[in-house]
C-alpha cells in the first residue's frame, strides 16, 4: 500500500500523539525518584544548600526550598553554572529543567521534569523519522520503527528518568542524521556504488561547497549542545567523525584492484614512477583525494571549533574530564584490559533484556540472512537497499564503537546502567528494523498482503511481540519506584495520628537524606540527630511525643544511637521496622 505523503504524516502524527499519551500514562504512576533526580532538582534549584544541625528542628520548607525555585529567584542561569562546576556534569539539561521550574515557582513535582523529557522525545521522535527516511527505509518500515521506538520500554524509562539522557539522545540522533545527510550531499558528485566503488562525476563546485559548510556548521553546533548536555556525546561525536573521516578519505573504484588482478602478471607494466604518473586513473584518484583530504580538515576543524565554543562557555568541562572523580573512574575502568568482557557481557545483557525484551537472538538470526543474502542472493542484490551501504557502514561503527567505550568506562548499577547505552538505542532499533525486513524479504520475498509487503509486515509483527512481552510480562519499564507510594503513605498516616518525624544521619554522608525527600516533605518539620552524638536527647516534643517516625541512616552506631532516643521517652518502644531503602531504614515507634 503506497501512502501519500500527507497521510503518512497524519498517521506519524497521530502516532505521536498516543504514543505521549502513553509515556504520561507511565509518568502518572511514577511514585518517586532516582538519587540522581533528587540531585536534577538540587542541582538546577538549590538555595542556601543543606544544612544538617543535630538535636534541631528543621522546618520542611527548608529541604523543599533545595529543590523548586523560590518567587523571584527564577532565571538564574549563573547559580545553575555554579553549582554543576562543583560536580562532574555540564549544564545544558540542568538549565532546561531550571527554566521549567521557574516558570511554576514553588513547586516540586515529578511532572516539571517530565514535561523536559516529553520535549526531548517529541523532537528525537522527528529526528528519528528523519534518520530512517535518509538511509532509504520505506514509509511502511518507517512506520515500524516509529512504533517500535515511541512503545519501547527503554524510550518510557528515558524519559521517566529526569537526567540528561534524553536530551543526550536528540543530539546523537541529530548527529547521525547531520551525518547520513551530508554522505548523500558527496555521493551526489559520484559515479558508482558501494560495491564497485566511486569515481568523482563532476568537480566540487560552489554548490557542493556551500552545502558541505553548511552541513559542517550544522554538525558543530549540535556537537556545543551535545558536549553540554552530557560527557559521553564526545565519544560519539569522535567514533562518528572518524568513521566518516575514512569512509570519505577512501572513496575509490574497487574495480581497479580486480583489474590489476585480472591482468597478464608477464604483461603488466613495471611498477615505476613514469608508468605510475602515466596512469591518467591513478593521477584522478590521487588528486581527488587530495581535494577530499581538505575537505575532511574542514570538517575537523569544525568539530575541534565546536569544543573550544563549548569549553568557553562551561570552563569546568576540562577539569570535570580529566580532573574529575568521573573522569578518573571512567580512565581506571577503560584501561583496565581485564574487564572488557564482563563490561561487554553485562551492557548486552542490559540491551537484550530491556530493548529486545530477551528475544534479541531473532533479529540477530535474520540479520545474517540479511549479510548473505544482500550479498550472494540474487532476488535481493539488486535492490535499492544497496545504494544505502555507506550510511549503514557508518552507523553500524558509530554505535558499535559508542556501545564499546561506554561499556568499558560507565559505572556498574545494575539495570539503571541502561541510561548510558540509551542514546544509542533508537538507532540500533532503526538497524535492527532494516535488517530484520531484508531477512524476510530473502525467505518469503517481497510478497504483499492487503497491499502491504510482507517482509515490512513480519518486521511489525515481531517488534509487536518484543513490546507486548517487555510492557506486560517483563514490566521493563525503569524508574517508576512504586513501592515509594507505601512509604508516602506510612508518612502521611503518621502526620495523620500526630507523629514527630527523626532524622538520624550518618555524619560521614548527610547529603543522603535526600534520598528521603518525598517521605519528609509529608511532614511540617523534622528533628535532625547526628548519629556519631551519642550524648542525651534532651527535648521536651520528643520527650511528650506519643508516636516518633524514625528515619535512621545506616550506620555501625545503629543501635545505640537508638537506645539513647528511646530513652529521651521512656513511654516508647520499638514498634518495629517499617522499611528500608537506599541506605535508610523506617522504624515505628509508640
């Protein structure tokens, strides 16, 4: 069936539409935070900064102050640069959330930092549509894809997780496709394809010129953005260039070495410089990689421009790379040679698990038969999806390379690791729809049914089986935290009944209590109790208090700190523990 464009852009739109829908039906049953949200908060808002006094009470409007942007303190883009230069991250995702939370004041809600995310979505959604319509996907594959990616587990958890990753994926999908645009710009001045290589057509003239700057500037600004967003977009940044550096650099006719071979070894001419010099296709070839080797420094020097930019405007990037504890675990992990194949083990573990729903083994089955059968088949060699070689090529290297050096330098965190491989994940989608098309296409042909081709109809068909087990039966999508709604609500039932809410921390790692902030924010204030003083509590509201809601970190002082709250009230015994999380442990007590 062949779509009108107006009616594929209808059907993408209205795709669009259910699809965020969906992501927000996910967000409504977010029922808490990441350590590192808490931090996206923090870091884009903050105050004063936390204090942590002991024997004290502390208003909770002190601890929520941290995290909204106070009436008349919006917009304040030095503070949010301030703050990330005293951590490891660039700024550009904290001032986006900044903005939005300065335009609700006062206000800490998941849905702030949702609605920064579902923008990043909705823009990588087009970029990616854009993507598959540059490497020659059909309307009906593209289609495949837009479903496939809008309804991944992975694509919800992205933009569930309020850290920079998302916006991280919008500039490698931009990249990419920068990219995949600008080979269709040189392949234009060519003669050739990818099997027989390329001779030069026609000459580089202003056209082709104007159009490769303007590609270049293009790609360079999306790398400023990139770089601050997110560290790891300088690794794709630089496997993406050099991948297309040498593809560039290389574009020669491949029929020339079958010509030599075919050659008489008695006949062939002596290997000198006259003859060398004489041969008027060796002397184009030379000369036009001359005049691509000018062009490949131009574009060099358009990435190399884009991180002095970048470096001008955030300072600290430097010595968050190579000075900070980031920089220093990622550099100790990637030479480390001993961990290569449990990192790798673990990151594809994570890729099939949580993208592929465990079923990642099909696609790899026909993405061989795709291999074969684009090469040795003849009912599948001659097809278009072979003038598209060269931006598969590059693809496939700019995310395997990525998938690599990540996996050898990200932190370990169990499943959240998958932030890290997520920007790469809509393209390795797109890979696995293109080849899981062609592999059907070699078994069953390009047969249509209800004037749909077949191969694109197996495609949707297992991609739709791969979503239905990874939402339902899996549950894969990451960070909705729903066991948090218990502990809100055992804080709200303690509000409730008049109970005086403790916070004992450990003084080695105060700032922990912000992985507490939505059960603490139920309460008006909080007694803060340092868990190194074991000296006497001595305080007339925990003393009276009827029911205490202890918060106590985990600490080899445990017991005793309790002991001696316990005796601030005699009246109290241990009701008994309610829960654990991260660190902390509730305890009841009455």
């Amino acid at each position: 069936m062949k779509l009108k464009t107006k009616q594929y852009s209808l059907i993408l739109l209205l795709m669009l539409i259910v699809q965020v829908v969906f992501i927000c039906f996910y967000g409504a049953q977010k029922a808490g935070y990441h350590q590192d949200e808490y931090y996206s908060y923090f870091s884009s808002n903050r105050s004063l900064g936390f204090y942590y006094p002991d024997r004290e009470w502390v208003d909770t409007d002190t601890l929520r102050d941290e995290f909204v942007v106070k009436r008349g303190e919006g917009f304040n883009y030095g503070l949010v640069h301030l703050v990330q230069s005293w951590d490891v991250h660039p700024p550009l995702f904290y001032d986006l959330l900044h903005t939005v939370c300065s335009l609700s004041p006062g206000i800490f809600s998941k849905w702030q930092g949702l609605i920064v995310n579902l923008i990043a979505f909705i823009i990588s959604f087009v970029i990616l549509n854009k993507l598959a319509k540059a490497i020659g996907m059909s309307k009906g594959l593209r289609l495949t894809l837009m479903f496939v990616y809008g309804f991944n587990p992975m694509t919800i958890s992205c933009v569930l997780f309020i850290r920079m990753y998302m916006w991280l994926t919008v500039f490698v999908l931009a990249s990419a496709y920068l990219h995949m645009k600008l080979i269709s710009l040189i392949k234009k001045y060519y003669a050739g394809n990818e099997l027989k290589g390329f001779v030069l057509d026609k000459p580089f003239d202003a056209k082709f010129k104007k159009g490769f700057v303007s590609y270049v500037a293009a790609i360079a600004l999306v790398s400023v953005l990139g770089f601050l967003t997110q560290y790891y977009y300088l690794i794709y940044m630089c496997v993406m260039g050099l991948s297309f550096g040498v593809w560039f650099l290389f574009l020669m006719p491949k029929n020339r070495k079958k010509k030599n071979q075919d050659t008489d070894k008695d006949t062939a001419p002596v290997l000198n410089i006259e003859n060398i010099l004489g041969d008027e296709e060796f002397v184009q070839q030379a000369a036009s990689m001359a005049e691509r080797f000018k062009y490949i420094l131009v574009y060099a020097l358009g990435g190399a421009v884009s991180l002095g930019i970048a470096v001008l405007i955030y300072p600290s990037a430097l010595s968050h790379i190579f000075r900070g504890y980031r920089g220093q675990e990622a550099a100790e992990a990637f030479s480390d040679m001993s961990n290569i194949w449990d990192r790798l083990g673990f990151f594809f573990g994570l890729l099939n698990k949580y993208l592929f729903s465990g079923m990642l083994w099909i696609i790899i089955v026909l993405a061989v038969i795709a291999l074969i059968a684009l090469f040795f088949m003849l009912r599948v060699k001659g097809e278009k999806d072979k003038l598209h070689i060269a931006h598969i090529r590059i693809l496939m290297v700019s995310v395997v390379g990525y998938f690599f050096l990540v996996s050898k330098t990200a932190l370990l965190l169990g499943d959240t690791s998958n932030r890290y491989q997520m920007p790469i994940y809509p393209i390795v989608l797109l890979l696995a729809a293109y080849f899981t098309r062609i592999g059907i296409r070699a078994i069953v042909g390009n047969r249509t049914f209800a004037e749909i081709q077949i191969p694109v109809l197996g495609t949707l068909l297992i991609f739709t089986i791969i979503l239905i087990k990874g939402l339902t039966i899996d549950q894969n999508v990451l960070f909705l935290y729903p066991e948090d709604k218990d502990r809100i609500a055992f804080s709200e039932d303690m509000k409730a009944e008049g109970a005086k809410a403790v916070v004992i921390y450990n003084s080695a790692t105060p700032d922990n209590i912000w992985r507490l902030t939505d059960e603490l924010l139920v309460y008006d204030k909080l007694y803060y109790v340092n868990s190194d003083n074991l000296e006497a509590i001595d305080d007339s509201e925990i003393a009276e208090a009827n029911i205490l809601a202890v918060y106590i970190a985990d600490n080899d002082n445990m017991d005793n700190i309790l002991s001696v709250l316990m005796k601030a009230d005699p009246n109290l015994s241990w009701s008994g523990e309610i829960s654990r999380k991260d660190m902390w442990t509730v305890i009841e007590m009455q």
